[in-house]
C-alpha cells in the first residue's frame, strides 16, 4: 500500500468487494472483521490529513498539499 488519499480509497473499495464478492472458501466473517480494523485505521489516517490540509491551507500552502496527496509527483519537485 502507498500513502496518497487515493491508495487509501483503492484499499477500501477492494475490501468491500472482498465482502461483497467473496473467493470460494473465504471466511466472510473474518473478512469483516478486517474491514472493521480497515475502517477503524481509515478514520485515523483522514482525521490526520484533514489537519494537515487546514494547517497547509492556514499556512498558504494548500495547492502543494492537494498535489502530494493526489499526484504521482508534486509540483515543487518539478520546478
């Protein structure tokens, strides 16, 4: 896993569909269970970046924010 918003979204959406659409011998049960871990760890990880987002906004800085967490390379490396 990689750690842009974006990886975390794929994460969540491939959990779903491990419920949703499980694997023949899958333990649907325990796939919940990780899902609940998933989403416990989710809300930490969005509750962090939306205090990163608010100081980067505070502070002027939003564009270079938005830009490590949804591109593959930020703009002030390429500059």
């Amino acid at each position: 896993m990689k750690n842009k918003l974006s990886d975390l979204n794929n994460a969540l959406f491939q959990q779903l569909e491990n419920i949703q659409n499980p694997e023949e011998g899958t333990d649907v049960a325990m796939e919940i269970e990780k899902a609940k871990a998933i989403t416990g760890i989710s809300t930490n990880i969005i509750n962090i970046h939306k205090l990163a987002y608010q100081a980067a906004k505070e502070s002027g800085r939003e564009e270079d924010f938005l830009e490590t967490q949804f591109t593959n390379t930020p703009k002030s490396i390429d500059r």
